[in-house]
C-alpha cells in the first residue's frame, strides 16, 4: 500500500534533494493556483528549503492550504477556530527542514493575513481622533502553526533565504542581532502568533505563543529595542509616549478563548482633569476575523487646591444561567477642603459612592452605596464622624466570614476615609474596588438588601464603624458587622507618629448574624491580625463566639466559645473557626513568649484552658519552658477534671538535655487528685485527696426531674401541623380546631424520649417506631440504654350527644415516628465504673457525640381511612345530543309582599325586636343556620333580647 504525500509537501521535500538552490513550484489550491519562490540552502546537519508566494492578496480556505502541507499541521491549528475559514492572505510562507541525521523532518506553516484596512486607529473609541497620523494598529499579523521548535540559529539561517526586497519585519521574529543566543527558542513547537506594530514612528515585533511546546532553551525577548512584559496569556510592551493629549502607556496582546486583543492603557490629559481608559482596543475572533472595537470603562481624575474628583464607570458582559447580560459598575469620589478660622485647621469633607446596574432577562438589578466622611458632631463617646446608606435590587449581598471583613468592600470604603486620603491614580484603584465588590454582591432575581452605616468615635480614643444589613428574598438574613481600632497613646493632631510610638494597637472585628435560611442566630468578635501591646512584635490574637441553631440539621445545638477549644476537640463543622486568645512576643532574636487561653461551653461539657511559654537560644545555651492547664467540667452530677503541667528544658552544647517537669491531675467535687514529678531521671508519684472521688456519684430521680425537666404539663405537647383551617376560642376559653380531614395530621412530642408508644385500648401493641432511635439511657443517673424504659400513651375520645367522652378506636388511625436530636448530656449511655461496692460516672470523653440523633419523641397521627370524595353522577350521552325546547310559563313565580313599615314609636319598635329575638320559631331557625356553619349554638353564639337596649333610634319594623 503506497501513502500520498499532500502536494506541495511533496514538491518541497523533491526539491530540498535536486540540485537546483531556488525555483518556483505551482500548485492548485481548490480553483486557484498557487506560485511559491523556493529557495534551500545545505550544510553538514540540515537540508532547510524556505518557500513563500509573493503574489498579490489571494482569498483561500486555510483547511484547503493545510492539506497541501501536512497533517500535523493541520492539528495544531484544530480548534482555533480558523481551519473551516476563508482569508484574504498577503504571504504564505512554509518552511521544511531535513535533519541529516536522521532525525524527524520539521515543517513550519506561516499566514499573513491582509488586516491593514480592518484594524485602524481612528476606529478606537473615544480616543480615535487623537490618532490624526496613525494608520493600521497592526500592519501585519502572521499566524504560525511549527511541528517542532525552531532556535534562534535556525531562525537566522532562514531569513538569509529571504530575498533582499523583503524587509527584516516580514521575516521570521528575530530579537537583533548581538541579542540572544543560538539555542534560544525562537518559534516554539504548535500554534503561536506573531506580527508587527507601528506606533509612532517606531516599530515592534510581537511573537506570542499560545499553545505551549515541549522543546527546552530560552524564548529571547520578542521586541528588539522595548521593554516587555509576558504573562501566560499575552505580552505588553512599555510604549510610554504621547500624541498630543492622548498619553499611551502600553500596548498589549491578550490571546484567549480563540481569541487576539489588542489593548491600549491610555489616557486623555486636558488641564486639571485626566480621562483614563479601561480595557480600550479591539477584539479579533480568529473564528470570524471580523474586529470588534472596545472600550470597557472610562476613569476621570480632577485635582484642584480645594476639590478633588475622581470616578470610573465599567462595562462588563457576564452569564447567569445561560444569559448573557451586560452590567455597569461605577464609582465616584468627592473632597472638599474647606477653609478654617483662624488657628483652627479647616475641615475635609468626602464623599464616595458606588452602585451598578444590570438588565437580566427583562428585569432590571440595581446596586447603590455611599459613605460620607465628615465630622457631624456628637457627646464625646459618641462623636459621629460620617455615615454610610446603601440598597440592592434583585441582588444578593454575601457577607464575608469575620476574619476577612476588614476587606469587605462596604466596610473598608467607610474605615479608609475618603477625606483622608490622597485622589491620585483612582482609576486603577477604582477599577480593583469594582472588581473586588463583584464578588460579594451578586445578581440574583428577588432577592435585595438594604444597608445602614454608622461611623463615630469616643473619647478620640476608638475609631468605630458600625454596618447593618438585611437581605430579604430566599433567604431573611440580618447582620451587623463593626470594626473597632484603639492607639494607644492617641496621635495628637500634626504629630509625628514617630515622635511617640504607639504602645498598643488594637483592631477589633465583630459580627452578629441572624439567619432564617440556616436557622442560626450567632455573634462573633475577633482580634486583626496587626493588632499588638508593647511592641509591634508582641502579636495579640483572639476571638470570641456564641452560635445557637434553632432550625435545620443543627436544632438545639448552641456553643459559646472564648479562644476556641480543647486541644483534643474535634470541631463539628457547622461549629466557628475561633483563634486562641493569647499573645506571641518576639522579644528579640535570644528569647520569644507565648501565651494562650480558651474557653467553651456545649451542650455536654465546659472546657477551659491555657498555655505558657517561653522559649531561649543564645549560641549553644538553650532553654524551654512551658506551663499549660486543661479543664474539662460536666454537670448534673457535676463533676470536674483538672490538669496542669509545667516543663522546664535546657541544655548547653552537648551537655543536656536536663529535663525538670511535675503533672498535677485534680477532681472533685471530692477534692482529690494526683502529682507527677520528673527531675533527670528521677520519677515520683504522689496521691492526695479522695482518690475514690475521681468520678462523680450518680443522681437520683427527683434530683434529675428538677434539673432538667419541665413542668408535668409541659412534659409532653400535642400540635395539629397539618390541615389547620381555623381556630376558635370556646367560652371557658378551651380552643377548638377546625381541621381539613383530608389534610389533617396531629403530633405528640415528649421531652422524655421515648422508647415504646402505645394507644389508650386493651390492644398492647407497640406503636411502629420504625427508624427511630430507642436506644438511650439516662447519664446524670447512671442508668445505661439497655435499662432505661420510657412509655408514651396516646388516648383519643370524641364527644357524643351527651357531650359524654367516647375513646375512638385505634383503627381509625394511622400513627407514625416523630423524631428529635436530643442531648447526650440528659440522654447518652451511662458510663460507669463500680469501686468498692459503689457505682461512679466516668467523665464523658472530650470527642464524644454531642447528641443522639432521630430519637423517638412522639408520634404523627393521621387518619386511618382518607375521607372520600364526592362522586359526580354521571349523563348518559344521549341526553345532551338535543338543543333545549324553550316551555314558557311553566314556573309560577310567587310575587314578594312590598315591605310594609310600622308607624309605631322607638319604644314599641324596641319591645317588638326583644320579643322576636326569644321568639321559639326565630331560635329554631337561627340554631339551624348556626348548626350548618359548624358552631354548637349553646356554646359558641349567646343572644339575649338586652341587645334591643343598645339602639339610640329603632330600626323599622314591619307592620
């Protein structure tokens, strides 16, 4: 089987081995012929033939020009998006390369497209006329797909190839010469892009790689004679010139998604004001080869003795389930300085804001914020410094975690200060305070926000800024978030900090969240992280929170933490990160302290703790020290666990180390406990106390029921959850439900879990309970799961005409598990250890399950047999095949007797209204009415004839 080389393949590898060193080759490329000018050059390792048309601009398809060439060329250039298109080309150059050795031949395919009339400068928005002598943006682009990577000597072999006429820009890129080395990477392996641009009077070189090769050495500079910046995605070149008043700072190439940017940072500079540019340039969809022309966003700068202005506004094109949208950021900074009498300095007022706005699917989101600096005045605990207002439109305001709220936009715009701060370069910064706050306020149809800000100080000691904010939609969620910071001693006005060194500095963050979605209502505060005392190296750190859940996976659980947990305790998840509350002092390079502290409450257990240390190394000598205790307390029966420790550590070169320690274990509440020494080697142990104690005594039952339960009413609860159509108050003020059969469900719930349910009969089944958890015990007692019995009886009676109580039979009903998580503190499995004839509770273990979950607490009663519907009676068809024949005069309508008025006085119209109101044939037909409403008349409607005493004129009465 013979294999068809691609043509022109075919006729560069013949002529890279006949004598000829230059020729022209013809071929026919789809209806069009081709004349490539060839010409080789050989040497001891290569046979290199370059070939390249020098005809007019010719239109091809590049699939059609690729199949000539090679198929490995063809797949570098799948899915760039320019295999299936036609394009008006300048030059086509393709190179072969025939290694003597043997080694795999190499092909190099490069395109010049004809963009010169397509890409002009005057095209650029805003900023196009300032271009007067500016042409093309790029007056040449070429696109390379290389088999292999090409060095820097290859390369240079090439170009001599290239007759005199064509300039070295039209050549392969090529950094200068004295500039780069041999081995250098110049054309690296697979599809990469490459060009020139004319800026100015002067000219630059661009080779951008955009799929990466696997060749090693070293990718010269691409531009000969500018500096550069190459990042993954593109390469920016350093142009720093001006054009009357346009400035034009660099020039990138952006490739991406199949996609060349040509982008511009440039800038317009009339007087005081400076009008900046974001993301200005043109798109070129390799796809389409069609240029879209862009500009994102504009920035102004005004700078002036007493106004200062700075703003942007931005244009981004995002997606949101598979829309497409465009939304418009911008912001806006105002300051005034206003003149002061005389030695008082003058005041600074300053005022930012922020919004944006979109238009998603027909429905428009808007985002607005604003913050005002300027002292308003106030008691010197409380003076007001500036405020802070925003609102949101079907958008959604995520609250970041405490330990990055300083970085939350809608804080750190109020605690910056616009007036303290200098109006320079704001459109850079504006640009990254736009793009930071798109991650915290996103769009989202039906939710919104409002947000109300405080800012103030006291004493001129604290700086605090207060933020509440409540998100409504899917999810209710209030927040208030603060941000505290204290120098102490305060800086006096005009003062160098330098002068006296602050002794402390603290930075405190807080936040209180309620949310209905998790069913959460927590509170957090935490120490920045540059908080300190004494000296900057002497680190504070801390935090504090309390947490409580009262719907969700998570309901009943509650934690209050100061400085976190033990160290043995494995944090839940839903549980917050809190940091030790302790300090970290680099005294200097010989000695460093540390200290820390904590303290947490669950719901089976206290822990409470902390640590010393001191550390030093001074040459060989070294020594170590540290002290820590750790507690562990329960309660009902209360109970507690202490141990401290303390470990001294030091050597001097080889000579060491000599360890001195002691461990001091206590319990209670029969004091008692046991000590641990070790000096060198000598080990002592040494007991104290009631050494029986170490574990609690379990309590009795009425200790037990008056700790922890309620009331014997409010033991056990019945709710009707569903079905519930109305409820009424009955006289003696008993309610009454007025229940959907069809819909109705009741539910029993014990705070006494239960293990076995039964109904109120002679029947001693059990209850189904399947699923639920029955396996529980009582701890503060002492009584394991397997001894412990509880019962939970359900009696259901009706009332018969007698108003008599009637038990319904249990057939009537269906009954199913209601489950509960319930503490293991009440509830877990005893455990327990008999010493000396008597029973002691071990403590619980510090990981152990905080609460048992799908316990058995009640039963869901629903009925037995679902009330029928109504049956619609059925019309045979024969019945409706005929129009209806109008019979008139079959009915006999009664007339109705006119309404005939008595003449008589208020007060014998009042007697005629009292005795018709107790008259037998009125009560029969009111209870009737009443009755047929779903009322008991005797108990639910009382109507005596005093009611005809309240009329000030009778009403009339018939004759």
């Amino acid at each position: 089987m013979t294999t068809t080389k691609p043509q022109l393949a075919q006729e560069l590898e013949t002529a890279a081995e006949t004598t000829p060193s230059a020729g022209v080759i013809t071929i026919q490329i789809d209806s069009t012929k081709v004349t490539f000018n060839y010409k080789k050059s050989v040497d001891q390792t290569n046979k290199n033939i370059l070939g390249y048309t020098t005809s007019n601009a010719i239109k091809l398809k590049v699939s059609s020009v690729i199949q000539t060439l090679s198929t490995e060329i063809a797949e570098l250039l799948t899915g760039t998006g320019l295999m299936n298109q036609s394009i008006s080309f300048k030059r086509l150059i393709v190179i072969y390369s025939k290694d003597q050795s043997g080694k795999p031949s190499k092909w190099l395919f490069a395109l010049d497209l004809d963009l010169a009339n397509q890409l002009q400068f005057s095209n650029l928005p805003l900023v196009g006329d300032a271009f007067q002598n500016q042409t093309s943006i790029i007056s040449s682009l070429r696109i390379v797909a290389s088999s292999e990577s090409f060095t820097l000597k290859e390369v240079r072999d090439f170009n001599k190839l290239f007759p005199t006429e064509v300039s070295s820009l039209d050549k392969l890129p090529d950094p200068g010469e004295g500039k780069g080395k041999d081995d250098d990477i110049a054309i690296p392996k697979g599809f990469s892009l490459s060009g020139k641009l004319d800026f100015s009077h002067t000219s630059y070189v661009l080779n951008l790689p955009v799929s990466p090769g696997n060749a090693g050495g070293n990718t010269p500079t691409p531009t000969p004679s500018q500096s550069t910046a190459i990042s993954k995605k593109g390469v920016w070149f350093d142009i720093e010139k001006s054009i009357g008043a346009l400035s034009v700072k660099q020039i990138g190439f952006i490739y991406e998604k199949e996609e060349l940017a040509i982008l511009f940072d440039a800038a317009l500079k009339v007087s005081a004001f400076t009008l900046t540019c974001d993301n200005l340039g043109v798109k070129l969809p390799l796809k389409n080869l069609t240029p879209s022309f862009n500009l994102d966003g504009v920035g102004v700068e005004y700078k002036s003795e007493n106004i200062e202005i700075a703003g942007a506004l931005l244009r981004k094109q995002k997606t949101l389930n598979g829309i497409a949208y465009d939304e418009y950021l911008g912001m806006a900074i105002l300051k005034f300085k206003f003149a002061g009498k005389g030695d008082k300095p003058g005041k600074t007022l300053g005022l930012s804001a922020i919004g944006s706005y979109a238009n998603y699917n027909g429905k428009p989101a808007l985002f607005f914020y604003a913050v005002l600096d300027y002292p308003l005045g106030g008691p010197a605990f409380f003076f007001v410094t500036g405020f802070a207002l925003g609102f949101g439109y079907n958008r959604y305001l995520k609250v970041p975690p405490i330990n990055k709220l300083a970085e939350f936009p809608l804080v750190a715009q109020a605690v910056g200060g616009v007036a303290k701060n200098e109006v320079k370069d704001t459109s850079k910064l504006i640009t990254q305070q736009l793009q930071n706050l798109d991650k915290y306020v996103t769009l989202s149809p039906g939710s919104g926000f409002i947000a109300i800000g405080i800012k103030f100080t006291s004493f001129k000691l604290v700086d605090c800024f207060a933020l509440l904010t409540i998100a409504f939609g899917e999810d209710f969620e209030i927040n208030l978030l603060g941000i505290a910071s204290m120098k102490l001693p305060p800086l006096v006005e005009g003062e160098a900090e330098k002068t006296i060194p602050p002794v402390a500095e603290v930075t405190m963050l807080l936040r209180a969240r309620f949310s209905l979605n998790e069913g959460v209502i927590a509170v957090e505060a935490q120490l920045s992280n540059d908080s300190y005392i004494l000296s900057k190296n002497c680190r504070l750190t801390g935090g504090f929170a309390f947490y409580t859940w009262f719907d969700g996976p998570n309901a009943g659980d509650f934690v209050i933490t100061l400085g976190g947990y033990h160290p043995s305790f494995k944090k839940p998840a839903h549980y917050p990160n809190v940091p030790r509350l302790g300090f970290n002092w680099q005294v200097d390079s010989c000695l460093s302290l540390k200290g820390e502290m904590y303290f947490a409450l669950c719901s089976h257990a206290l822990m409470v703790g902390g640590k010393l240390e001191a550390s030093f190394r001074s040459g060989s000598l070294w020594a170590y020290f540290v002290a820590e205790a750790h507690f562990l307390i329960s309660w009902k029966p209360y109970f507690y666990s202490i141990q401290i420790q303390v470990r001294i550590q030091a050597g001097v070169g080889i000579l060491g180390p000599v360890n001195l320690g002691v461990q001091l274990q206590i319990w209670g509440p029969e004091f008692g406990g046991i000590v641990r020494l070790k000096i060198v080697f000598v080990k002592v142990v040494i007991e104290f106390g009631d050494q029986s104690s170490r574990f609690p005594s379990p309590i009795n039952w009425k200790t037990f029921r008056e700790s922890f339960l309620p009331s014997d009413q409010e033991i056990c609860t019945i709710a009707v959850t569903q079905g519930l159509a109305r409820q009424l108050s009955q006289a003696d003020g008993t309610p009454l439900f007025i229940v959907n059969p069809l819909e109705f469900e009741l539910v029993t719930n014990s705070v006494i879990p239960t293990q076995k349910g039964y109904y109120h009969d002679n029947d001693n089944t059990v209850l189904p309970d399947e699923g639920a958890n029955t396996n529980f015990g009582a701890r503060s007692m002492g009584i394991k799961a397997g001894d412990l019995e509880t019962t939970h009886t359900i009696k259901i009676t009706r009332k018969d005409g007698s108003n008599n109580d009637i038990e319904v039979k249990k057939a009537e009903w269906t009954f199913k598990p209601a489950t509960k998580q319930i503490p293991t503190g009440l509830w877990g499995d005893a455990r327990v250890k008999t010493m000396a004839s008597n029973e002691y509770l071990l403590p619980p273990e510090t990981n152990e399950q905080r609460f048992l979950e799908n316990t058995l607490s009640g039963f869901r009663i629903l009925p037995g047999k679902p009330p029928e519907a109504g049956n619609t009676d059925s019309i045979k068809v024969t019945k409706l095949q005929y129009d209806t024949k109008l019979i008139s005069d079959v009915y006999a309508w009664q007339e109705i007797l006119k309404f005939a008025v008595s003449s008589s006085l208020d007060a014998e119209r009042i007697t005629t209204i009292k005795n018709n109101i107790v008259d037998p044939n009125t009560i029969n037909r009111r209870n009737q009415i009443l009755t047929s409403l779903g009322f008991t008349p005797t108990e639910d409607v009382k109507l005596t004839n005093s009611v005809a005493d309240a009329f000030v004129i009778a009403p009339q009465v018939k004759a």
